[in-house]
C-alpha cells in the first residue's frame, strides 16, 4: 500500500519530524511511504482564504482513486494499535 502524508507548514517542528523519521522506519516494507510538505499559504487574504488555498492545493496533489484520511491536531487520537487498525479497513 502507498501513503502518502501531506503536510502544510514551513518546516515542520522537531517533534513532527522526529516522528515520521520513526514511522518511517517502522513501516518500511509494510508500505510505500511517501513525505510532501506544503508552503502555508500566508499571503492569501484572510483565514478563510489561507485554508481555501491550501486545501485546493492539497487536493491536487491527492492520487487519483486514493483513500482520503485527514489528521489534525484537534481531532481524536489514535493508538498505534487503532492507526493499524484504520489501515487495515482501508488497505
């Protein structure tokens, strides 16, 4: 299976990048793993603006037939047991 994880930021934190290095490590074999950042849209006009154009930007860059999962901070955390989960229902 290929993931691939989008993210918006103009460098990620250390804690993200730590991270994905870690699961990068764990998933490797188990899954085509693929990183793209995003510039945050800043200069776009407004919030309402800013997110307009990021997100357009990220759903261009969406595979075609690809299974959509959004991650945000705000939302419910997942176990590393409950994320295998969730990949195993959309793999």
């Amino acid at each position: 299976m290929r993931l691939h994880l989008f993210c918006v930021a103009r460098r990620p934190p250390a804690w993200a990048a730590e991270a994905a290095t870690d699961y990068l490590k764990r998933l490797t074999g188990a899954f085509d793993f693929r990183c793209r950042d995003f510039a945050p849209q800043a200069n776009a006009g407004g919030v309402a603006q800013q997110r307009e154009r990021e997100s357009s930007l990220l759903l261009k860059a969406v595979p075609r037939g690809a299974q959509l999962v959004v991650l945000d901070e705000r939302g419910s955390g997942w176990s590393t047991r409950e994320l295998a989960a969730r990949l195993d229902e959309i793999g």
